[in-house]
C-alpha cells in the first residue's frame, strides 16, 4: 500500500512538471521571446439617433411633386433617415413621445405619418378635398389634431389607428393649435379672412365637441396666427397678427386675463419653457420682444432687429437665435444673430448662404425656420432659398455644416444634378 501510495505522488509529480514544461514551449513558441499581454479594444460610443438628439427637417418640392423629410442624428451631424412625404408640406409635430412624426401636407390634402428610424413606413392619412391641412399638434397618446386652413376645420387623428375620428368645425381659416400638456384642451387660431374676423376655438379633446360659451368668444380678436401653451397648461398665449396683441387666457375660467402690445405685424413666437419667457418675432416693425410668463403682467422687453423670421431658445437657457433675411436684388442674404438672455445683448452674427430668392412658401417663418437641439449643443436653420440646412455649433456659434436637403424633381444643373428641395420647417426631438 505504501509503495503504491509513493508510485502513485510520484506519477502526479512527473505529470505536473511535464505540464508545465509543455505549457512554457508553447507561451515561447507563440509569443517568441516577448511577453504580450492580452487586450481586450474599447469600443467608443457610438452616436446616438435617438429622438433626444434628433432633428427633423420637411422639405418642399415644389406644389405637384412629393415633399421629403430628413431626421438628422444631433451627435454625429448627420442625416440617418429620409422619407417621402406629400405635396407641399407645411407643418410637422411629434407623437407618442417623439416616436412618431405627423406631416401635414397642404396641396395634397393629406398627412404623413413614420418613426424617425431608418426602416419606418411611411403611413397616408387621407383628409376631406379642399382642406388644405397647414399645421399639426398633439400633447397626448390618443390624437393628433389638424388644422385644415381652407374649410375651417380640425382633424383629430388616432395615433394608433392613423384615420380620421372626427372633424370639428372651427372658425374661419385655422393655422395654429396648441394642446394643453395634460392633454385636456385643444386651442385653435382662426386667422380669418377677406373682411371676416379672426377666433380663437376651445376643443375638448376626451369627446371632441366645441365649447362655445366660452368667454373668449367676446374677445375682440382681428386675426390671430399663433398660438402656445404654457407647460402648467393654466395658461394658453395667443398671437393677434392684425392687432398687434399677445393675449394670455386663463384656462380655467377660459376668458383672456391681459394682452400686451407688440404691434401688429408680428407673426411667431415661442415658450422657453426654461426662462418662462415668450419670444415674439415681428418682421412688419423689425423687433424682437421677450415677454416674462412667470405672471400675468407679462412684462416686456423689445430690441430692434432687421427683418427678423423665426426664433428658437436654447434648452439651457442661455441664448437666444434669431434667423433674420434681407433682399439684395434677386438674392437674399441670411443670417442668425444670437442674444444673450439674461439682457438680450448680440454676442454673434451669423452669416447663412446668400441665395437667389425662390421660396413663395406663404408664411414668412417657414423662409428660415429654427429649433434647438434638446441638449442645447447645436441650432438648426432650414434655408428655404438655399435648399440646405445650416447646423451651428453653439459652443463656438459657428456653422459646422450646410446639409443639402434631397434632390428636387427640377431638371438637372451643369453638375448633373438636379437643384435641392427647399426646406420650410425645422424641430428638434423632446
């Protein structure tokens, strides 16, 4: 027993050091006389497509061909999907928390509806002839609502089904909706037209019917363009283009608790929800007027700049951009200038391409529309006139490219191409 017991260690040990030794000839014949590490790459994160850092660009192609829609990746500066929309696209709005897109097509009496990721299908939702649908709006996952400009209704979408549920009669010639962000009220802009007045519609969005009792049906409304809601949704912004007049409507008592001149002539505005700040672009009287929402009061300040267009606030709070458009003969030289907040001072100028004027989009904000990504890191301009649209890096406040929008159904320039779309309305995803 105790001889075998020491055969037995003894094979063990002989077994061992034979392994050993095998192992080291082949660690040496491997890696010759140079030890080298394994290493494992890091791989770097890749840009992000997701809706926090998209932008959404909708192209025009003329009035009897096929509009477009592009999604631009905010990280990488880059185009990561493009689709087909309908014949002169307006308007676009996110749904279902940014994860799909509703186009109102004006010519075509139709809405486009797709994800934003590559790969989407792209739905039609078809409206009645002759409604001329100019704007979309949704703060809920039930619909989605259109104002159809040229049969003074609203069409309520399902964003499941993607048909029409309803038509609502409105006033005359709606162009903007906002729906308070707790999803209970939709308010409509009737711009009015040929002598009739403007209005302003009051919609239950849970059983869609109007509510015509509302105080603000006695308001003295001339032609109101836009509209905004405040984040609290206690308090609904309307924009009076005729009579120069921003009116703040108490959504619970439903009746205009105080307006504020910024003369007539001013035609889009924005909430920074930040600041409690509406920024108000007047291109008649060439001012910018930043109004505090804080309080009824609605304090004003007004600064002079040449033909302002559109505008968008920084997420940070910190800057304001400002597109702005002069003519010089056929062309037209654009621009952004950027204001600080905090006293509305410039900091910057920036020079967009100057192009020969080929935009007759209708409504002068959609010339040179502007958004600011979520996390503050780039502002996008759609130039119409141009056919790109420019991304600035707010970092430096510099242009950091000029990204064409698709191919038009023009006939081919010198370089075999055919001219770009022209871009008419720019977002960016929540």
């Amino acid at each position: 027993m105790n001889q075998r017991n020491f055969l037995t260690k003894s094979a063990l040990k002989s077994c061992l050091a034979a392994s050993l030794l095998a192992a080291a000839c082949i660690i040496c014949t491997s890696c010759g006389d140079v030890y080298r590490p394994v290493a494992n790459p890091i791989i770097p994160n890749q840009p992000n497509p997701g809706f926090s850092h998209a932008a959404i660009v909708i192209s025009g192609n003329g009035l009897s061909n096929p509009g477009a829609s592009t999604t631009i990746d905010v990280s990488g500066d880059t185009a990561i999907s493009q689709y087909s929309v309908g014949l002169a696209p307006a308007h676009a709005a996110f749904a279902l928390g940014a994860a799909r897109v509703f186009v109102a097509n004006g010519t075509s009496d139709t809405v486009s509806s797709f994800s934003p990721n590559a790969g989407s299908l792209v739905n039609t939702t078809t409206l009645a002839a002759g409604a001329h649908p100019v704007f979309v709006a949704t703060a809920e996952t039930t619909s989605t609502y259109v104002a159809n400009r040229d049969n003074n209704t609203v069409s309520a979408i399902s964003n499941t089904l993607l048909v029409v549920t309803n038509t609502i009669p409105v006033g005359i010639q709606p162009v903007s909706i906002a729906e308070t962000p707790d999803g209970q009220k939709v308010y409509v802009a009737n711009q009015g037209n040929n002598g009739a007045g403007g209005s302003v519609t009051l919609i239950n969005s849970v059983d869609k019917t109007v509510n015509n009792t509302a105080p603000l049906n006695s308001f003295a409304w001339v032609s109101p363009v836009w509209i905004v809601a405040r984040p609290d949704s206690q308090r609904v912004y309307v924009l009076d283009q005729g009579s120069g007049l921003l009116s703040a409507i108490d959504t619970t008592q439903e009746s205009v608790v105080d307006s504020v001149s910024v003369s007539p002539g001013a035609n889009y505005m924005i909430y920074d929800s930040k600041l409690n700040r509406i920024y108000v672009v007047n291109p008649v009287a060439d001012t910018l007027t930043a109004l505090e929402a804080s309080t009824d009061a609605l304090t004003a300040t007004t600064i002079s700049i040449a033909n302002p267009i559109s505008v968008a606030a920084l997420p940070d709070g910190s800057r304001v951009y400002v597109s702005t458009a002069t003519a010089s003969g056929q062309n037209v030289i654009s621009s952004v200038t950027v204001l600080n907040t905090r006293d509305l001072s410039v900091k910057t100028k920036i020079a967009l391409t100057t192009a020969a004027r080929v935009c007759t989009t209708g409504t002068t904000w959609s010339e040179l529309p502007v958004a600011a990504a979520a996390d503050s890191s780039r502002v996008y301009v759609g130039n119409c006139d141009a056919g790109n649209t420019a991304i600035i890096n707010t970092l430096t406040d510099t242009v950091v490219l000029q990204l064409p929008a698709p191919f038009s159904a023009q006939n081919p320039l010198p370089n075999g191409n055919p001219p770009p779309q022209n871009p008419v309305f720019v977002m960016a995803g929540p």
